[in-house]
C-alpha cells in the first residue's frame, strides 16, 4: 500500500501546477515537455488519483523533480524550503531543542538567538508552501465537481469515491490553515469558490481559526470510517486528531477555552484503538514504520520515489554525522551531515544514566527510558565553549539525536552501507500525543478526572520504559503529586522532540518568550553570552513575509514588526 501511495505521487510530479506566485491561482501552462495542460490531467479516474496524491506530497516532495530539482515554488532554496524542513526550522530551532549550526544565510542563526524579521528567508519557507498546498487543495476542489465530472464523463467511474477525495483535499487545506493560524496569526485566505486571479484579503487569526474548526467539524462525518482508507490516507480519526490540538491552542491562539472539546476528541482516539500505541517506541521512527498502527496520518516516503533534502531525509542526515555510523547503523552510512544538535535543556529532560550513548548498546536496550536516543561519543554535552563566540562550524557541541534511523525494526539496514536516501515515513499525527492532548485538557479544567489524565501519562511512560503491558522494564510511573502542567510540558518534550510541535507547546505553556531560558535565546552570539534571555513578546507569531506586501496591497503585518 506504501508503494502504491508513492507510486501516485511520483506520477503526479509531471503535472503542470505550479505558481507565478504562491498567492496566484494555479497556472495550467506547461513550463517544460513532462508537464501535461490541465485539460489533459482531468481525463480519467487516475488523473484525479494523481491530483489528490499532488496535494498530499506538496508537503512531502519540495519539486518537481528530485533531487530538489525544478522546484515547485520560484525564488526559494529548494532543499530549505521543503514543508516538513521548513517546519523543522520553526518549531524546533526556535525552541530549548534544537541548535542548528549551518545555513545563516538562510537565517537560521536569527532563530537561533530570536531576532528574526520579515525579511528573514528562513521564515518564509512555511508560509509559501502552506498557501501552495492551500492552492494544489483548492485546484481539485474547483474540478472535481459533480457538474464537471458529468462534463468529463467520468462521473459514474467516480462516483463512490469522489466525495472522500474531496473530503480529503479539503482537510489537508483545514490542516495548513491550522498551521497558518498557529504560525502566523493571520493571513490572506483563498479557497475553491474564489475567482481565478484574484487578489484575496485577509482574514484575522479568529476568522482562520473559526473557517478551520467548522470545516473540519464537517469532516468528521464526511471522511472515510476509522481505519479504512488507504496507507498515506486520512480518515475520520485524523479530523479528530487536529481538531483535539487546534482546541488545545484555542486559548492562546484566539482567547477561546476549548479544552473540553480538545479532550472529547482525543478521548475518541484513544478509545476508539484504531491507532493503537506501538508496542516499541523506537519502531516509530523507522523505514518500515509503514506497519506501525499508531502513526494516524503518514507523509510516506523511500529512497527511490522520494529523493530530496526535506523529510525524513532531511530530519536523519542533519541530526546525525559520518563518523557516528562506525558505532551504529544510522541507514544512511556515512552521509549524514550533522549540523543540528541537541540543546542541552532537551537532553536534562531525561535521567542522567540515560543521556549518553553506550557503543555497546547502540538501540538503548540497557537504558530506562527508551526515548533518550542520544549520541554523545566525541560531542560535548554544551552547545558551547567557554570564553569563544558560537561555533558556526563545529557539529561536535551538543549530543546528536539518533531518534530516527533509516533502518528496520529487525535492525537491518536496507542496503549494505546504507542508502543514500530514506524510507523512514514522516508520522504527522500519532496516537500517543492525543493521550498526552487528552491529560493536558484534565489538568485545564475538561471534565475528565485526575486519575485519568494520571492514567494517559503513565500508559506513555510505560511504553518509554518498556514497563507494565510493553515489556519487564523498571517503572517509570508517576504518582498523582507529580502531575502537573509543567510535567506534561517535559513530558510533550521527552515524547515528540523533532516532531513539529515544541515552539507551539512552549507558546501554549507562556514559556517561549519570557520565564524560561535555554541555550542561546535572545543572545548574540558573543563569547559569554550563550545562557538564554527573555525577549519581545512578538516573537509568539512569525511576520509575514515582507515579499507578500509588494504583491498584495491587503495585507496588515503582525503587531510590531511593521
């Protein structure tokens, strides 16, 4: 099923929809040979397959060719620009995680210290390749009408399945307005009802937020059953699952208290066992991770069909580096690049007889908690030196990250010395972070009980530890005086780092500006200056990108960085 998702999507490449700018409606016109007009791609059942499979791997692929070639978006860095590396960036650089050493011309040393601006490129990446897959959504969504399918006559071909494929197509659009919301604020919206050509207005954060909850309300009773669709596919348990975090942000995103609603549905998830937790939380992130039941909504992926410098390939060669292969299999053999590190606040999170990296035990067999997957052999545990400005160039300060690895879960690699590419899919929404959604909801006041929200915390703590129904692990259970929010904010960390999600959890806990520092934050990288600082309130929402203001006279800047 993972082949044939991928299949579809390597298909779709040739089609020709692509943006003069990322605002414009899709232009139809062949920029080269291997492109079809759109006229062309409507003609047959698989040519709407080929469209739906365009709009899932607009978050997956960064072109239209690989590697990070013919890129789909004109005047980005093609390999930075890829959504989930994009993504990365923003979540995680910006955060206690992540120190990215590499690519200050892109501004990732601005995220590093928060001091970015609206001309920062780094910062833009997400916003453009949200509103194109925004526009790949709202494409399919203006052809495939009952009317032009009856037009085309394939509606009867069609007819059983279409009404899921827009269903689908209409989430992954909720989905990037969600992130629009979340990153941004506000922003220009644009869906399929809209005139081609032109310029569309802004809409407020409130007026984001409540199109994408009430759409994706609808979509609970419009999307394929629990379980049901095809691998790479979404389904009803994936409308419940972003509706469980959008809520969970509603007070901070828009002043609204949803926590009610956000622990109803991630009470559904949890109950409905759909998408049971894997019984190993290592095989989570692996190239067969494909039969792993837990991940609710995959960004599938391999070395053949999916070749470029985002994704899983992106998350593995970054976090790890050549040498460290000699001590364990990393997949990739040695082509890691190995210029993000881990920030030392991530790493203390964890017990201190877990933090480092034994060459005995290279899968952590031996340590407690099987989530402090770190590698340290020739790294100091500081993401500095004393008495020296930031090393820009030195990968070895702070532990590597060695989470996500390009091999099976029977730990073999899937070519002798690895491939150069990855087949590790990316797990977009997966179930354990709904039970953790669900116990965070208890403690802002849903109406589940504490014992409960105890209960969710220490089902993910048994797994960790391999404890309890996973294995004969020591605990690492909890006690009811030990769960707070504070715990569950660590927790979040020790369970989904590098998974997309920490800035907006730091956000939502009021520690991303103020009360809390980490390794680097509002300095300026001058010897000395490496323990962190509060900095400027604005720095909760990114600016939109100041190239936007030249093309569409509409838009207002976020509050402060005009």
């Amino acid at each position: 099923m993972k082949m044939q998702v991928l299949k579809h999507i390597t298909a779709i490449i040739f089609l020709a929809l692509s943006f003069s700018s990322c605002l414009d409606d899709l232009n139809t016109e062949p920029l080269n040979k291997k492109k079809l007009l759109n006229t062309n791609v409507y003609t047959s059942t698989q040519g709407y397959l080929g469209v739906l499979a365009k709009c899932y791997g607009s978050l997956i692929l960064n072109g239209q060719d690989g590697p990070d070639k013919d890129g789909d978006v004109g005047g980005m860095d093609i390999g930075y620009s890829g959504y989930t590396r994009s993504l990365f960036y923003l979540q995680e650089c910006s955060s206690d995680q992540i120190v990215l050493h590499s690519g200050s011309s892109q501004g990732s040393r601005d995220l590093l210290y928060m001091n970015w601006n609206q001309s920062t490129p780094i910062i833009s990446y997400s916003y453009y390749r949200l509103y194109m897959s925004i526009n790949y959504c709202n494409e399919f969504l203006r052809e495939s009408t009952e009317n032009k399918l009856r037009d085309r006559g394939l509606y009867d071909e069609l007819k059983d399945e279409i009404s899921y494929y827009r269903a689908e197509a209409r989430f992954i659009r909720a989905y990037c307005y969600s992130m629009i919301c979340d990153l941004y604020g506000s922003g220009p919206f644009v869906d399929e009802t809209m005139a081609i050509g032109i310029i569309p207005h802004q809409k407020s954060r409130k007026e984001i937020y409540n199109y994408l909850v009430a759409e994706t309300e609808a979509l609970t009773t419009e999307m394929k059953a629990p379980g049901t669709n095809q691998y790479g596919r979404v389904d009803q348990v994936a409308a419940w699952f972003l509706l469980a975090r959008v809520y969970l942000n509603a007070e901070t995103w828009v002043g609204a208290n949803e926590y009610e609603k956000a622990y109803q549905y991630s009470k559904k998830i949890v109950d409905n066992s759909s998408y049971p937790l894997a019984s190993d939380y290592r095989h989570i992130f692996l190239a067969d991770n494909h039969t792993c039941k837990e991940i609710i909504w995959s960004l599938p992926q391999d070395e053949v069909h999916t070749i470029n410098s985002a994704g899983t390939n992106f998350l593995i060669k970054a976090l790890v580096n050549g040498p460290m292969d000699r001590y364990y299999q990393t997949g990739i053999g040695a082509r890691g690049w190995g210029n993000a590190r881990v920030k030392t606040q991530l790493v203390d999170m964890f017990e201190p007889s877990d933090q480092v990296f034994d060459s005995l035990d290279s899968w952590g067999d031996l340590k407690r908690d099987k989530r402090a997957q770190f590698f340290s052999i020739n790294h100091s545990r500081e993401t500095w030196i004393e008495g020296s400005n930031f090393q820009a160039t030195n990968f070895y300060h702070g532990y590597a990250c060695i989470k996500w690895r390009n091999v099976s879960k029977d730990r073999k690699e899937l070519a002798p010395g690895g491939t150069t590419y990855t087949s590790i899919d990316y797990p977009m929404f997966r179930t354990a972070d709904a039970y953790l959604i669900a116990a965070e909801a208890i403690l802002r006041g849903a109406s589940g009980s504490r014992m409960q929200a105890l209960d969710y915390i220490n089902e993910i703590r048994d797994r960790a530890y391999m404890s309890g129904n996973y294995g004969s692990g020591l605990s690492g259970r909890i006690n009811d005086k030990q769960l707070t929010l504070d715990f569950i904010l660590d927790e979040r960390a020790r369970e989904l780092h590098t998974e997309l999600v920490r800035r907006t959890d730091l956000i939502r806990f009021d520690k991303y500006t103020k009360g809390y520092d980490w390794d680097w934050k509002g300095s300026d990288g001058n010897a000395g200056n490496y323990i962190g600082k509060d900095v400027n309130d604005k720095y909760k929402l990114f600016p939109i990108p100041q190239n936007e203001f030249t093309v569409n006279p509409h838009l207002v800047q976020n509050d402060n960085y005009k």
